[in-house]
C-alpha cells in the first residue's frame, strides 16, 4: 500500500509540473523572430556574393607549410647530443 500511494503521488506531480511546462501558444509564436529591413533581396544577394570571393573554403591553418633543410643530419645530432651533455636541454623524461 506504501509503495502504491508513493508511486500515485510522484505520478500526480509529474503530471502537474507537466502542465507548467506546456503552457505556451500552439505555433510557439513567442519565439518568432520579427525584423524590419529596407534592404531588397538582390541587395543581400550582392552582398553575400562579394564575401564569398573573399573568403576561402579552406579552415584557418590546413595549409602544410613545406620547409626545406640544408643541415646535415649528423651535425644536428651531433649538436642535440653537445647540448645534452652541456645541460643546455634536458634528458628523458625529467624536464
């Protein structure tokens, strides 16, 4: 009996609260947006047409930026290895 009286009245507030929530004109006409504009169609169309020109398709920073080395790979090494050794960058993992 407990349980069924506790179970009936949750459903009971459930179904109030229910009821607040959807107190709200049937188009959902509040959330409309109303604006005035005296700009024409081919006006914004123009418009829309040069920022297209302007902008890339591409996100910012997808192009690959190719670099060409001249070092030789043993000198690089060789340096990362001298400084090592001098302290000057630290080893493993300890940073």
């Amino acid at each position: 009996m407990n349980n069924t009286a506790r179970f009936l009245s949750i459903a009971a507030v459930a179904a109030f609260a229910s009821f607040g929530a959807h107190a709200d004109e049937a188009d959902a006409s509040q959330f409309a947006t109303k604006f005035e504009t005296n700009r024409t169609r081919a006006e914004v169309a123009a418009e829309a047409a040069t920022v297209a020109q302007t902008r890339g398709i591409e996100p910012a920073g997808s192009r690959v930026v190719t670099y060409k080395s001249t070092a030789d790979r043993a000198a690089v090494r060789a340096q990362a290895a001298e400084a090592v050794r001098t302290g000057q960058i630290p080893s493993g993992e300890q940073g």
